[in-house]
C-alpha cells in the first residue's frame, strides 16, 4: 500500500530545513488520517468532559467502527479505549503494520 501526505503536528504543518512541506507515509500517514477523523467527526470533542460511563463506551465503540470502515485497517484489528484521560486507538494496518492513536 502506498500512501503520502503533508505531515501535520500542532496543528500546523511541519516544514523540511528547505521550507518545504515534511511528508509522512504508510501507517505514519494512515495513524495521522485517524487522529483527523477522530477530531473532524466530532468524537474527541464530545469526550471532552464526559464522565457516563456508557456514553464513553459507545463513543470508543462509534470510534472503533470509523477506524474499521478505512480500507487500509485490516478488518477486525481495531480497538479504543480510555487510559485516564486519553483516548488510545490501535489498529493493524494491511501491510500488517501496527499503529496507535492517542489523543
């Protein structure tokens, strides 16, 4: 699988010593696709503050559902959970790469 994208961390892009735009590939760009899912869907703002029990556990359940619908995680693999106060999402790529999201 080949996969490519503009690296991005705080927020802002990350710049080569050239000044060009840093890139970022295979499970480094698809652990960056999740994290932008995971922000652009909503679900880390709804955890903000969120004490239910089950509203948490079925947000980590929406979550784990949006990470198995991307082509590029190999069915099955997917899991989120809350350590503390962050969120961990692991995965297997198709290239059987593993991969983890914390926000």
């Amino acid at each position: 699988m080949n996969t490519i994208d503009i690296r991005i961390e705080n927020d802002d892009f990350v710049l080569s010593s050239m000044g060009e735009p840093a890139l970022t590939t295979e499970s480094n760009c698809i652990a960056q696709d999740l994290k932008h899912m995971i922000r652009e869907k909503g679900y880390a703002f709804s955890m903000v503050g969120e004490r239910n029990g089950v509203n948490i556990a079925t947000l980590c359940t929406r979550i784990e559902i949006e990470i198995e619908n991307d082509a590029r995680i190999y069915p099955g693999t997917a899991a989120v959970s809350m350590q503390g106060e962050n969120l961990i999402c692991t995965a297997r790529t198709l290239d059987n790469d593993s991969i983890e999201v914390a926000l």
